[in-house]
C-alpha cells in the first residue's frame, strides 16, 4: 500500500466486480440506443475505460473537462468548461460518466448545460456517491459506491494532481492535505478541480 494511503476503502476486485455489473445493468438499459458514453476529464478516465469494455453494445465515447474552483479537496460550484465535448447531442443518449459526486455542484452545472442541447436523454453514472455531502440536488441513475464523506484517492481520483494510478480507492491521511487551508498556501485555495 501507498504510503500516504490511510485505509484501502476499496479494493481493484471490488472495483471491477462492480464495473462488470453496472456494465451488465447498462447493456441491458441501452440495448437497441444510441448510446454515447461522455466522461468527465480527468478523474473518470480509469473508469469509462473498465466501463466502457463491460458493456456488450455498439457505443460512441467523448470526453468533457469542467474545472470548478475550491481549494484542493472542496468544490466552490463556480464551474468553467475547460474541453467541451466534439459534436451534437440531438440523436444520442448521453449517459455522463463520473468519478464522484460530493456536493453535486459540478454534476448539477454540467446537467443543466447539457439538457439544453436536447439529447435524447441523459443520464448519469458515478463511481462514488458520498451522499451526506450533498448540497444541489442531482439524480444519479447509476452509482458504483457509496462511500463516507472522507477524502479518497486513486483509480482516477487526485490530490494536488498525484494518487490517480493506484489500481485501489483509497483514504488519504490528512496529514498529506492538512496545511491545504493555512494562508501560506493560499495558492493552493486557488487551485481547480478536475
Ligand atoms: P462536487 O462538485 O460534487 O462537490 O465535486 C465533484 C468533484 O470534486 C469531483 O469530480 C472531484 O474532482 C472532486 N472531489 C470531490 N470529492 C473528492 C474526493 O473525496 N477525492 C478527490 N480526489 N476528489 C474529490
Ligand atoms: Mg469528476
Ligand atoms: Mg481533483
């Protein structure tokens, strides 16, 4: 295990036992649609790979980065579109691929812009839920995890950047994001979320 790593949360088995699973829910859910599967950059990369390959149906992938700025571990819900995705939406169903939805600011941005363009539908797939941690209200149709309002890593999932190829989830100890809030490192506060 990683050295700044507190506890593995959960483990490459439980991560893929899980994806193979949503990935059989969503084959049978999309049979017969046009489906695009739109990730968001860069946290669910390693997942809409593992994703992508357990679910049996022709399938269009692309990708989106949305920055929301907030310190390193928090989102403030002021969301810009750093890579827009490439084309129209009109005909598709678009099922957004998320790493984790904490506050459902960034979610509940990226839903709003997007229901504009007139998908067939949308709909949403995150890795992780913390659900207590919720301050807009977003549908989450299908969802890996739940998991307790603790700052993760791995599998996707940064801190300052770093910790997103271990194969695991796993808890930070604070003590690797504890000067996060004091003033000398304001630069840091101003930093955004991906
Ligand atoms: P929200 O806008 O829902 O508060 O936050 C969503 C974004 O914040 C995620 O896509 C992710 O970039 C970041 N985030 C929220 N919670 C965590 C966490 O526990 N660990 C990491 N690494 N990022 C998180
Ligand atoms: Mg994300
Ligand atoms: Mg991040």
């Amino acid at each position: 295990m990683h050295q700044d790593i507190e506890e593995i949360l959960i483990s490459e088995d439980q991560l893929q036992a899980k994806i193979k699973h949503l990935g059989e829910q969503i084959t049978q859910d999309y049979d017969g649609k046009n489906l695009l599967l739109l990730g968001t950059l860069k946290g669910a990369v390693p997942f809409i790979a593992d994703l992508a390959r357990a679910i049996h149906l022709p399938l269009e992938l692309d990708y989106m980065a949305v920055a929301s700025y907030g310190n390193s571990t928090q989102s403030s819900g002021i969301v810009r579109i750093v890579k827009d995705m490439e084309g129209p939406i009109e005909q598709k169903h678009v099922l957004i691929i998320e790493d984790i939805i904490d506050s459902g600011r960034t979610l509940h941005y990226l839903t709003d812009l997007l229901r504009r363009r007139n998908p067939l539908s949308l709909k949403v797939c995150s890795l992780l839920n913390k659900e207590h941690t919720r301050v807009q209200n977003v549908p989450v149709d299908y969802y890996g995890f739940t998991i307790p309002d603790k700052f993760v890593v791995g599998y996707g999932l940064d801190y300052a950047q770093l910790y997103r190829n271990l194969p695991y989830i796993g808890i930070l100890k604070p003590s690797v994001y504890a000067d996060d809030s004091k003033p000398q490192n304001q630069h840091q506060s101003m930093a955004e979320n991906q």
